[in-house]
C-alpha cells in the first residue's frame, strides 16, 4: 500500500466554532489511518491547532509567511512567529499569493529558505493557468517556478520540501486535471529536480479540485504522492474519505 499525504489548505475559511469539532475528530480519523494527514489553516486559529493538534498524528501549519525574521511588514507573520506556535508546515509560492498578492519566484526562494532554516517543511505549489497550457508553455512555467523557488538550495534542502503541482485552471473550479495530465506533469517535476538537484525521491502532491469522487484514480498514479485539498477539506466528511483513500 502506498503511503499518501492528503494535507488540507482551509484558506480564508472555517471559526473557532467549526474548527472544535474539527480538530476533534481529525486527530482521531488520522489515528486511524497510515497515510500522512495535515491541516494549513488561516494563522489565527495556529494557537487553537496547537492545544489541539499537539502531540496527535495530524500536522499543522500555516498557508504563508513573510521571509524577514521580524520588522515593519505591516500585517506580516514571519517563520519565528510560525515556530512559535509549533508548525510543523507552511504552503508556500500558492498560485492565489502568486496571482493576487504578486508574489515573483525570487520572494517564495526567498520564504522557502528561510522555513528551511527554521525546520518547518515548505509545501512548495507550482503550477500553470489555462492560458499557458494552451499556448504550449505548461512545462517551460513549471520549470521556471520549480527552478526559480529552488534557486541556491542544495540536495539535502531540496530533499527536505513536499511540493505541490496544482494547476490554476483546476483550482477551486470543480474541474481537476485528469490522472494522466497529473501524472504527466509530476513526472516531468519529479524528473526536473533529480536533474537539476539530485533528490531521485522528492514528495510531490496533486492539487486542484481533488474529492473523493477523483482521489483514488488520481492517487494511484506512480509519480503522484497525496493530494493539496482545498475545498474538500472543509467538510469533514468528504476529508476523511480521502484520508482513507488506499491505492497500491
Ligand atoms: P481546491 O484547492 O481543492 O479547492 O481546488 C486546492 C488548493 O488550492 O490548494
């Protein structure tokens, strides 16, 4: 049986109130499961992740962060404040952040070193619109995000990243990539980063539109690790089944 990660990515969603029994009931469905379970959750609920999530299998963490260890960033949270509440994960160079908030490749090389530093494993997503991959330059973007946020790390820092492709045109749309363009694409990233790093092993994720209707034909692809799940993470239901999901 393959070891998958399904992490969760709540973006601006769930309260206090949804998360308690969340959080409950999430510690006790990944006991029960072997495949790798987390939550990135909007940074005010870190401190309520931490007295819950604590010492449980599930692990936790953020969905952004600022590079600078401390200083006037207006409304920024650093890696020090991240390492404060204990988060074991940050998502990292998320097509959103990249689209509305302009983050370029040189800010998320910038974040992802600094996680690094701090010892909390970056969920690196890369991944190209609709635009791109009709106009025949899906690859060359991957591989300008992949090599632009990797840019100075060496084998054991690279190693040390889960990534995440997610393709924008399957982001929230309902619509995700088919098992064949996942796999084709990861493959491509896996193949990239053994090239231009030596890491032959790297954890990559499929993201984008993943529910438990699409999980197991996707999941069972040989390059595809586990699964980014956006808004299927917020049902609890709909997570645990693809907590569940089982493939070879
Ligand atoms: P989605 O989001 O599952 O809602 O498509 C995935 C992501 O953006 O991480």
């Amino acid at each position: 049986m393959k070891k998958l990660y399904l992490i969760g990515n709540m973006k601006m969603n769930m309260s206090i109130a949804e998360l308690e029994p969340y959080f409950e009931n999430i510690t006790t469905i990944a006991s029960q499961s072997s495949n790798v379970v987390g939550v990135c959750v909007p940074y005010v609920y870190l401190d309520m992740a931490q007295g819950m999530l604590n010492g449980s299998k599930v692990l936790y963490g953020a969905q952004n962060m600022h590079f600078q260890d401390s200083g006037a960033y207006t409304g920024e949270i650093s890696a020090n404040m991240l390492e404060d509440f204990g988060c074991d994960l940050v998502v990292l160079g998320h097509s959103e952040r990249r689209a509305y908030f302009h983050e370029s490749d040189e800010e998320i090389n910038l974040k992802v070193k600094k996680a690094l530093e701090k010892g909390i494993t970056p969920i690196l997503c890369f991944g190209e619109t609709l635009e791109e991959r009709e106009g025949s330059m899906a690859h060359s973007v991957v591989e300008r995000q992949i090599v632009g946020a990797l840019a100075d790390l060496g084998e054991e820092d690279v190693s040390r990243i889960i990534f995440a492709y997610e393709p924008v045109w399957a982001i929230g749309t309902g619509v995700s990539a088919t098992s064949e363009q996942a796999e084709e694409m990861i493959s491509f990233a896996k193949r990239l980063i053994a090239d231009e790093f030596g890491v032959n092993n790297s954890i990559m994720l499929y993201g984008g539109s993943l529910k438990p209707s699409n999980a197991e034909d996707i999941l069972s692809k040989p390059s595809i690790d586990g699964g980014l799940i956006g808004g299927a993470c917020l049902k609890l239901q709909d997570f645990e089944q693809l907590i569940n999901t089982k493939v070879e």
